[in-house]
C-alpha cells in the first residue's frame, strides 16, 4: 500500500512585462521569486549537504513531491536546482526538478554568458552498490528447528520449542507452522521460556551437521543483479524560440577513486511530453560503495531585443528518479498512484474572497474538490482518497481524514476526482483571519 498527499499551493507564474515605445513585450525573467523570498526569509539557514559520510543503500528513489524548493537531503548533496510543483507539463507525478540558469538564491549563476556554461548540478549522496543485506527468505515448517544452547553444548528438537499465536502457546513440532525469520520462537524448560530467535539451526541428516538460520543474508553486488537507473526528463524552450543545442541535460557517474564519467546527455530540443530513460549499470568499476550519479546542464542566455536584458530560455525538468536492482530495459511501470497537478481553488467562481464577505456570502463557502491522479503501474489499482482541513491559525482540525471514496483506475490511466462538498471547508469564526490549509490523502492497493 502506498499514502501519499496533496496539499492546496499556490502556483506562481515567473513571466514579467517590459513595456517601452507604446508596445507590451513578455520576457522570461531573469530571476526566480519563489527562490529570492524563500532565500532572503531562510537564507542564513540553507545549507548544502556538505556532509557525505552516511551512504544510502538501494533503493534510490525521488518524485519530488515533498513541499521543498531545495532537493531533498537524505537523497542529494547539492541545491541548485528548484524543486516545484508548476514547471513541469503534465509530469509523472505532482513536483518535479527544473534545471536553468539560476543559482539556489533565484539569481543568475554568476557565470551567466551567451555562450554555454555549465549552470545547475543535482548530485546523489554516495550509494552502496559493492554489497546488500537481504532479509533470509526461508519458509519451513517449525518443526524442523533446533535450538543451540552455548552452555550445555547440546542442540534442543522442536519438541522444546514453542511460539505464541492468538495469545496462546503452542508447541512447534506437535503444532507446526510455517517458520520464517520474523517469527519469535521460545525454548521451553519446564515451564520457564526463553527466547532463542536468534538461536536457531536447521538439521541435515544426511551430513549430520547443524546450520545456523541467519536472519540476513549478506551479498556482493554483480551485473548479474540487473541495476538499473530511471528517471523522465521534459525539455522546455520559453517564448516561441527555437530549441539551442547547447542547451544540454548530461548524466555522469563516479566512484570514490575516479573523476565523473561521461554517460547520457540530450542537446536543447523543442516542447514535448516528458521521456522515461533506463540505464542499465554493468561496469563492474561502479559496483563500490560510494558510487554517485548526478545530472548537469548547459545553458547560454539568449539576448532579446532589449538593452542588456539576457536570460536563458531553455529549462529541463526531471522526475521520478530511481536507482534498483532486479530491472530491465522494459521495467517502466511503476506500482505507484500519484497526484498529477495541484489542487484547484475550492472558492466557488473566485481564486480568493476576503474573509469578511466569505463569511458572508453563503455561495462562496460551496465550492468543488478538483485534483487528477494517476496510476502508474501495468495493473488495475483501487485508489482511496480522504481530505483533511486544517484551521492553522488554531492549529486545529475541521475535518481529517474525510473519507472521499474509493474507484478503480485502470493501468496507465488517469482520473480526474471533482466533487462539490456542501460541508463548509472554512467554517466563519470571529477572527478577521484565518490560515487554512486543505490536505489529500491517496492510497493504493
């Protein structure tokens, strides 16, 4: 089962107007506002992930969806990129990563030229692809445990074992059951039990020799294990220009003893709906612990018919990055239901109301419910969504965890949820402001 939630933003459109001679001309801007507020309320506070000592182990995923304009920590080094929920053009999932010509601070990186340079960087934390630890999957019947016990020297039957199951004891040889790893098994001596989970052996008759049951099993990583790293990209060129192929997405890979390698890349390209891409890892040289991927890219400012306004009109969008084993080149489904966009204004007619006539006009306070999800797996989903209303100002609930039913979304297929709730979202209180925020919860089986 999968949760997820969606909560109402406002979505902020980076375009300005210049205006001279009597004519109205759109510009990208050469700044982002969503980061220049974040960084001058935060600035002081942001850091990079400098610290590179924890190393993840598989598997490595990212959608994006966290409520951040900086990439997430746990997965990445840097924060150059913007993480949002605005740029990307029908994405995979709701939130995406956009590479551009600004730095972290929303400015132009401060090697901004007409001709390429290399602008914004989204760096793994170093990954353990040398060696995994699976959970032992082994299924017998209890009774064929033994139970070592170091004092005595002498290795106990089933007879003497016993585990609990409905709040009751029962014996694992008389009562047997399927035996695995997560069971608690007890030794019984007369009477006084004691657990011997971690005590545990199997018995081979014809060899004559105990073995004992680890918990987990420890492998070192091979091609054989099929590695393979997805993501979607989505090229984006602003203002009706033409695509530059300067403007490059590149994808490179490292391990602690050698410089990046140069693996993927894709020139500037026009509009279009965002790509998967699979890569499979066979070079045995990456299977170390420490190995790291990043994407990069290039871009040029193009100058416009202003004096000394430049900016760049490329931008590439990312998503649903994912780093496993056991994949192959048709592995593109994904057993995940996600939101597609963000939530539409729930003000019946208007985008916002002043709280005065909201609480005045009874019209207002009936608005619709709107969101699109997405399954993403090869399989028919039933998805189950719930709402919650959260009075900020109070730090209170309105509603939580109202239920909006459950449907079936077939494989690879959109919905699109639009209901009108005659539940007042935002019940009138005496204040003159209040601080809401509307919460979608979405889960899958």
């Amino acid at each position: 089962m999968i949760y997820k939630t969606l909560e109402y933003l406002i979505i902020i459109l980076l375009i300005s107007v210049y205006g001279a001679n009597a004519q109205v001309v759109l510009f990208p801007l050469q700044t982002n506002p969503t980061l220049e507020k974040y960084f001058e309320q935060y600035g002081s506070n942001i850091k990079s992930n400098t610290s590179i000592s924890d190393t993840l182990v598989l598997p490595f995923f990212d959608d994006f969806s966290k409520d951040a304009v900086y990439p997430d920590l746990s997965n990445w080094l840097d924060d150059q990129v913007f993480i949002n929920q605005s740029f990307g053009d029908n994405p995979p999932s709701l939130g995406v990563a956009t590479f551009d010509a600004l730095n972290f601070a929303g400015e132009l990186h401060s090697n901004a030229s007409t001709t390429a340079f290399l602008s914004d960087s989204l760096t793994s934390k170093p990954i353990n692809l040398a060696n995994h630890t699976d959970k032992n999957p082994i299924s017998i019947s209890t009774s064929l445990l033994y139970y070592y016990n170091s004092y005595s020297g002498n290795y106990y039957s089933a007879d003497s074992l016993i585990y609990i199951l409905n709040s009751s004891y029962h014996n694992c040889n008389t009562e047997p059951t399927t035996y695995s790893v997560d069971m608690v098994i007890y030794y019984d001596s007369i009477g006084y039990v004691t657990n011997v989970s971690d005590l545990l052996y199997t018995y081979d008759s014809f060899s004559g020799t105990y073995t004992h049951i680890d918990k987990y099993l420890h492998f070192n990583y091979t091609p054989a294990d099929s590695i393979y790293l997805s993501f979607y990209y989505q090229p984006q060129i602003s203002g009706g220009y033409e695509p530059v192929t300067d403007d490059s997405l590149v994808l490179e890979f490292k391990t602690p003893t050698t410089s990046w390698e140069h693996i993927w890349a894709k020139p500037g390209e026009d509009n279009k709906p965002f790509e998967q891409v699979l890569i499979p890892i066979t070079d045995s040289s990456f299977f170390v612990n420490g190995f790291q991927f990043r994407f990069k890219n290039y871009c040029k400012l193009h100058i416009y018919p202003s004096p000394g306004y430049a900016s760049n009109i490329a931008f590439w969008n990312i998503d649903y990055v994912k780093l496993d084993k056991n994949r192959n080149y048709t592995d593109t489904a994904h057993d995940d239901i996600t939101f597609v966009n963000t939530l539409d204004t729930i003000l019946k007619n208007f985008k916002s109301v002043p709280w005065n006539h909201y609480k005045s006009v009874v019209d207002y306070q009936y608005g619709k419910l709107k969101f699109t999800f997405r399954n993403l797996s090869d399989t028919l989903k039933i998805a189950t969504k719930k709402y919650s209303v959260k009075n900020k100002t109070n730090n209170s609930y309105v509603f939580f965890n109202r239920s909006l039913g459950s449907e079936n979304i077939e494989a690879f297929s959109d919905s699109i949820f639009n209901k009108t709730d005659t539940s007042k979202y935002f019940p009138a209180t005496l204040s003159d402001k209040a601080d809401f925020e509307i919460i979608i919860s979405l889960t899958n089986s």
